[in-house]
C-alpha cells in the first residue's frame, strides 16, 4: 500500500495541475469574449459610411492601398482607413446599455450619426453598426450592431473615425515616392539649379559643375514626401482656374525624375495672397510656406562644403609631397610611423589632430574658375579599398584646395601652415626618459 502512496499522490498532482490549466484557459478565453461586438476572421476590403450629414463616403483597399470611390476618385489616407479596418476587427464596446432595446430614440439610433458599413475579404454581407448620440457622461457613443438587440456604448476612438470632415478621408500627402529611387532634382526659378545622382553622392550640375551635399539634397525629397495639402482646391483644374491661381506662370518648377521611370513628378508652386498654392496632375492644392521655402534657395547652399568626404580614423596612410620634400606615413595597427624622409615612430596625436584638421576643413567661398593655381601640397590619403589625392595651396593669403578631378577650388579661413608642419619631425615619439 504504502508503494503505491507517491503513484497516487503524482496522480492527484497531474489531475490539479490539468485542472487549474483549463480553468485559466476557460477563464482567458471568456474574458477575450467579454464585451466583444464584432469579431472578423479575414482583412477588411471595403468600407461605407452613411452619414447622418449627407457626407457618404466609399472606400475600397486596392493592391494594398485605400483609395476613395465616393464622393471622389482619389487616393484615401491609409492612415485613416487602417484604424477603421483594425478596431472593427475585434471590436469590443465599453459598456452594454439595454439588452433588448425597443425604443432607439432616445439614444440617436434611430436615426445615426453615421452607419458604418465593412466588408471583409470574401464575404458578400457587410458588417452594419450604428452610431448614434454622445454618451451625457463623455465622448464615448451609443452604438448597436445590426441583427443584434442590444445598444452598447463605442470608445470615441472608433465612433470619431466614422465622424471626420470628408476631407480627412484623403491622402493628403502631396507626392508618394521612394526617395532612394529619386536620381535627379531640377528647380526652375529666380534661383534654378539641378541635382542629379552619381552612385552614392550627389552632384550639383547646373548653374555650376559640383560636388552637392548629399544630406541637403536627400532633405529636399524627404521634405516632399512629408509635406502634406493644407487644402483641396481644385480636383480636376481647368486653364481658367490655374491662371486664376497664378500657377499658369509659377515661381517655382520643381521636377523629381525617378529611376526606371520616363516622366518626372512636375509640381508647380505660386505665392499668392500670402499663402502657397500647389499644381499637380492639374490639381491645385494649398501647401505651408516651409515647402516653398525649401526648395526656393539659393544654388550655393547645396554646394558640399567639406573638403573631404572621409574621416580621420578611415586613413590608413598618408603621403604629401611638397616642394621636393616627400613625407610618407603609415598606420601600423593603433600606431603611427613615418616612412619618408625617415624611419621613426610618430605621435599618435600629432597625426591625428592633422588627419582631424583635414576632416574638418569647411569652405568659406568657392572659386569656380581659378586661373594660374598651381598646388603647392599633394596629398594622397590611403583608404581601406582606395586613394584620396587632395591638392592644397594658398589665394590671396588664404588656403585653398580640392580634390583631385574637381575644376573648382574650395575656400578657407585658414592658411597652409595651419594645416601642416612647419617641421615633420616636430612628429616624431619622444622617447621616454630612463627611470633614474
């Protein structure tokens, strides 16, 4: 007997354990159940409001995108529509008012503020719920849903998606593109200039051949991308209305050509009446004043003003040559040696603050045609995979330099000697004196 004791206590402990695991899992699964109104088994497709405004809208979710059909043919905020298609998923109500309510009435239900209709992916029957009137105690709404008896009240979260201005509805976003895609940026103006991308970087091609600041040119079209419209103005605009609005003769011309795609995205923009009007696809939309502004500057700002596009702790090798004087260093795992004119460790720091001071270097001015320069100080930097030759000299008392193939010159507030050496063994390791 006593053999069999630990058998049926393990027994007992087994039945105990299994027992307490349904009864959370009953318990969890009730409680999942609580206050659930709708539950949708597949993805949203299509969406109605009925509203008590008059304001009917249909949207539709087309190759992953919401587009509005009603009252007009334009592109929905997916945004909007993505929250709707979300909280009616698994839709559960605050709190249950009447459980077989006859009189509508009093709660605006029989006659809603909106009628929200969902059909979900293979089903023919939408899903119906009625938003009727405020709730006196808040914002939360009294709602029921069709074929079901009872009125519950709805979170404003939901109840306000159905209730928003029509134009609240739309795709606000003025152009939707990749930007990694863009490969060039024209702007005709007062001040026109073009951009255009080569590999990595950016290129200023016009009113002068440059080196463009790549971060500058990639906030342009992250600028475009996020600007939204303020106000819908005109859909489907005609001559009379876009002279009417000055874009027929705009002050800015802003085109964005995409990679692998023949017609640029064109936007036209106009002040006018201190406010900032917007041409596309011959819609007319007001845009904020930023979006003028930014692309409305002057062709020098997008000039790259930094000598070099590499850092210091990227070098792994250096050599200048000036006058007749050669001076060749090398990295040698976290130090520094020279190798010409002599053999010897250097200062860590001394090289650094160099390579640092090279880095640095940010142009005060551009001397686009310089006539007669003739670099005093070459520099090749050697790089993990390549070689940066870097050209030096000095114009009317100031550094200049360049990067080897550039036909411009930068300019600085600095002079030679405060970029290099008077004497490079000034450089050399101080050898540590002997402990007496």
């Amino acid at each position: 007997m006593r053999a069999r004791t630990p058998i049926v206590l393990f027994v007992i402990l087994l039945l105990l354990v299994g027992g307490i695991y349904f009864l959370s899992h009953y318990q969890q699964k009730k409680k999942a159940e609580e206050n659930l109104l709708v539950k949708l088994e597949h993805e949203v497709r299509r969406v109605e409001l009925i509203r008590q405004d008059g304001a009917d809208l249909v949207f539709k979710k087309e190759a992953g995108r919401w587009m509005m059909e009603k009252p007009k043919k334009v592109p929905a905020d997916g945004y909007i529509l993505g929250r709707i298609a979300d909280e009616v998923k698994e839709l559960r109500y605050r709190r249950l008012v009447e459980e077989k309510a006859t009189d509508l009435k009093k709660y605006g239900l029989k006659d809603p503020k909106a009628i929200v209709k969902v059909w979900e992916r293979g089903k023919t029957k939408p899903v119906v719920i009625k938003i009727g009137d405020k709730n006196p105690l808040n914002s939360n709404r009294y709602a029921k849903l069709e074929g079901d008896s009872r009125v519950v009240i709805l979170s404003s979260l939901f109840t306000d998606l159905a209730l928003k201005a029509p134009s609240d509805y739309r795709d606000k976003k003025i152009a939707r593109f990749d930007e990694s895609r863009a490969g060039k940026i024209q702007v005709q103006g007062k001040r026109s200039y073009t951009l255009v991308k080569k590999g990595d970087d950016w290129w200023m091609t016009e009113p002068v051949k440059s080196m463009a600041d790549n971060y500058k040119c990639e906030d342009l079209l992250y600028t475009l991308t996020g600007t939204d419209a303020k106000f819908f103005v005109k859909d489907s605009a005609g001559e009379k209305e876009i002279k009417e609005y000055g874009l027929d003769k705009p002050d800015l011309v802003v085109k964005v050509f995409l990679k692998d795609k023949n017609q640029p995205i064109e936007l036209k923009l106009k002040k006018k009446d201190d406010k900032v009007y917007l041409l596309k696809d011959n819609m007319i939309v007001e845009v904020e004043e930023s979006l003028f502004d930014s692309f409305d500057k002057d062709p020098r700002e997008f000039r790259e003003k930094k000598l070099v596009k590499f850092y210091s702790f990227d070098v792994k090798g250096f050599t200048w040559k000036r006058g007749k004087e050669v001076f060749q260093a090398r990295k040698k795992g976290k130090e520094w040696e020279a190798l010409k004119p002599f053999k010897a460790p250097l200062d860590g720091e001394k090289v650094e603050g160099f390579l640092r001071s090279i880095e640095d270097l940010q142009a005060q001015d551009f001397i686009d045609r310089p006539s007669g320069f003739k670099p005093e100080v070459l520099v090749d930097f050697q790089l993990e995979k390549k070689t940066r030759r870097v050209e030096f000299g000095e114009m009317d008392g100031k550094l200049v330099g360049r990067t080897s193939g550039l036909s411009y010159l930068l300019k600085f507030d600095k002079k030679l000697s405060d970029i290099f050496p008077e004497d490079v063994k000034a450089w050399k390791k101080k050898k540590e004196e002997k402990k007496k």
